[in-house]
C-alpha cells in the first residue's frame, strides 16, 4: 500500500517473577520463638544473626529452622499454631555493630531486674520477677513475673515506664515457663527438656509415676526444679504402656515346660521375666523364650483377659444344681417357661400341694426306750442315822390368795404373766435346794458346808 509507513511492533519485557518468600524460626532470649518470611533468595544458615520487625519496632535474634523443619515445626508447635497468618518479615542480616548492640542490652537486664524487684518490693506486691527482656531498639521493655494470684501492677507499670523512659509490658508465666526461659542441668544431668527439644509443656498427673513403678510418697524425688513432676513422665508414658501390654501380669500362675510357676517381676528394658517354681527355683528367661514354652502364643493372652476365669465360674455355678441321680425331697429345683420334665426326675409339685400333704400324714411317734432299772444302793447304817438326825427343812408358807387372783388377773398379758411365774420358779429352787438361809446346801448353819461323815470304828 502507498502512503502508508509500515509500523514495526516491538515485543514488551517478560515481567520478572518474585521469589517466593522462606519460612524461617527465629529463637530470642528465653527460648522464645516466632516465625517469619525471608525475602532474600539465599536461605540463611542456622544460628545467623538476623533482624527482624518486632512490635512497634525492630528486635535481633538468631535462625533456629529453615526449609521442611520450619513448615513442620509451625504446623506442630504451640508457638507456630498461635502465629498470625500474615507473618512479619526478616529486614536483614545483623551486622557486627548490632550484634554488640545487642550485647550491651543483655547486660543491662540484670540492672533492670535488681530495680524492679525494688519497686515491687516498695509497693508490697505479691509477685516474683524472674526475668527482664529488652527489645533492640530499646522501644519496649518486657518484664516476666510469677504469682500464685492475681495481681494489680498497674501503678508498677506507671512508676517502671517513669524510671527507663519507655513502654513497658509485663507478661505472668507460670512455674514451668520460668524454668524454660532460665535453663538449667536437671537431676539426669542435661540440660531441661522444655528448654532444648520439648515444644509444648503439658501438666503431668501423679498416676503417670504410679504406671511407671515409681513411688508418689516423696514427690521430691520424682520432681525437677520448677517444684512439679518431671516433664519426662509424660511424653516416656507411652513407652511403658505399650512394653507393659507385651508381659504378663506379676503374680500370675501359668504353666511352661518346666511346670506350674509364677511370675516375680518383668524387665520391660531386658524384656526379661523372673519366674519361680513350686519348688522355689528362680530362673529368669527371655519374654521370646517364654512365649515358645506357653506354645506360641503371647504371653498377655492369659494375663490380662479374664473372660476365662468369669465364664468358668459360670459355668460352675450351672453345674451345681444338676444332679445325678433323683433330686432329695425338698430340693428347690428351677423351672423355665415351655421347658419340658426330664424323664429321670419328677416335676416339682406345688408348695400348696405339698404343705397340705404334710398337714394330712399322721405324725409318727417315736417308740420309747425301757431303761434298765438299776438296784438301789443301801446307804451305810451311820449315813442314816445321820440323814434321820438332819433337822426337817423349813416348808414354804401357803401363797396368800391375792397373789393367786393377781397372777390370774395378769394371765391375760403374756408379759407380766411370765415374768412372775420365773419368779416364783426360782424361789422354789433356791427353797428346795437350799432349805438354809444364805442358799447354802445341807442346811449347815451360817452356809457351811456339812461335816464330812466319820469312818466306821473297826470293831463294827
């Protein structure tokens, strides 16, 4: 075409990518951790020196996980679970200047903590500081404390921003964080757990020692430094649980190839067990060995279930009122709906039937035996005499007919009818068989007893 410039077109620059941002872990003092995004292409290595933008300012730290750990670590932590979605950025990587900066506030922070215990102290507050923080660029200062009730430190906090000249925040932990933020070498002679590797502090209950064989009766020895129980009962828990399921109970009598024995103890670590005989021969055998003598099977199938044992004792108690032969008469047998009698023994009548059957049987009396009469010794002449020479016993005095008319008015009531006639009862025993004043027998007097009888003369 004339007239007509041919226009050129020129291809517009390909836009540049950005680099996707890196998840990092940054530790602070105290074993305080947070997570934010690296910009920057290279990834920093670990224990970098880094600053980072803090609250209402900038705060230097270190590099505690990058990469895969980091993405784990922020889906599996407290710390990384509590994180916003939108994280703050790394700014830069500290330089030698910062680094003592930095070095400078750490030394500071004894001098703070002195000055406010002293003011808490003035004030009479019940609470403990335990640790003090500055922030880099010294816009915010951060003091821990612990109390076992709430406190009001609001004129604290007033008199504190007064005397360092800038925001102060004051943060309530407990006994357990105190201990994570100031380390130490606990009673297995490392470092604690909740300070090196333990992401999440969790309560520990006293039955966690107890499944553990350990004894509740001196919590300090089963304690750490914080004054709670060890960190390490809970998350080795699991590990005795699942050996303990793998052995059978102590106490427990089973047979194996060398006879009936028990088991004394079991060696969860070794995976031993310590048996002994009816003889009182110990021996100790690996829990493999053990499971081949008990053929094959797990030694836990006749420990911890006890179906066996139940359905045993059923079955004895079914047994029992089975009997073999016709039932006694009077024996409660049972009947169930649309059962039908054995053969062998009767169906059970009645109890009507039966009580009036007894009523109509006439009573059956017992043949009485003759007793062979047995000649009556004769008594020694002196004894006679002396019988003949005992004076008569006093006889009872005819009951004056009032007496007669009330027990037979009283004949009425069952109660005071009975308890007069007792009455009576003994009188006359204690008449007839003492016949003395004093109840003494023989009718001796003053209740002695009588004189022995003297011996025949010889001549006689």
């Amino acid at each position: 075409m004339s007239g007509m410039s041919e226009i050129s077109e020129t291809p517009e620059p390909a836009a540049v990518a950005e680099p996707t941002p890196h998840l990092i872990e940054v530790a602070f003092k105290g074993n305080r951790r947070e997570f934010f995004t690296w910009a920057f292409p290279e990834v920093p290595t670990l224990r970098t020196p880094v600053i980072v933008d803090a609250d209402r300012g900038e705060d230097l730290g270190t590099v505690h996980s990058t990469g895969e750990l980091a993405v784990t670590r922020k889906a599996g932590t407290p710390h990384g679970k509590a994180s916003p979605e939108q994280l703050r950025p790394a700014l830069r990587a500290a330089t030698a200047d910062d680094i003592e900066k930095g070095s400078h506030l750490r030394e500071d922070e004894d001098n703070v903590r002195r000055r406010a215990i002293e003011k808490v102290r003035a004030q009479g507050l019940d609470m403990k500081v335990s640790d003090t923080e500055w922030q880099w660029d010294r816009k915010k200062l951060t003091i821990y404390f612990t109390a076992e009730k709430r406190v009001d430190f609001r004129q604290l906090v007033r008199q504190l921003e007064g005397l360092f000249g800038t925001r102060v925040q004051m943060w309530h932990i407990g006994v357990r964080d105190e201990a994570r933020r100031l380390d130490g070498i606990g009673r297995c002679a490392r470092q604690f757990c909740s300070a090196s590797w333990l992401p999440e502090l969790r309560p520990v209950k006293s039955s966690v020692a107890k499944d553990q064989r350990l004894s509740t009766l001196n919590p300090s020895q089963i304690s750490g430094s914080c004054g709670r129980l060890m960190c390490c009962l809970r998350y080795e828990h699991e590990f005795y649980v699942q050996q303990r399921k793998r052995f059978p109970k102590e106490g427990k009598i089973i047979v194996t190839l060398a006879g009936e024995e028990k088991i004394v103890s079991n060696d969860i670590f070794r995976e031993q067990v310590t048996l002994r005989g009816a003889t009182g021969e110990v021996r100790i055998v690996p829990l493999a060995q053990l499971n081949r003598e008990l053929g094959g099977e797990p030694a836990t199938a006749a420990s911890d279930l006890a179906g066996g044992d139940d359905e045993a004792d059923f079955d004895e108690e079914v047994t029992s009122e089975i009997y073999l032969v016709d039932p006694p008469r009077g024996a409660a047998t049972r009947t169930y709906p649309g059962a039908t009698p054995s053969q062998g023994t009767p169906p059970a009548r009645p109890a009507a039937e039966s009580s009036k059957q007894q009523q109509q049987r006439p009573q059956q009396q017992r043949p009485q035996r003759e007793r062979p009469q047995q000649p009556q010794q004769q008594r020694p002449p002196q004894q006679q005499q002396q019988q003949q020479q005992r004076p008569p016993q006093q006889q009872q005095p005819p009951r004056p007919p009032a007496a007669e008319n009330a027990v037979d008015a009283t004949a009425d009531q069952p109660g005071e009818g009975r308890r007069r006639r007792r009455r009576g009862r003994r009188g006359g025993r204690r008449g007839r068989e003492g016949g003395a004043p004093g109840g003494a027998p023989g009718g001796a007097p003053g209740g002695s007893p009588p004189a022995p009888p003297s011996a025949p003369p010889a001549g006689s």
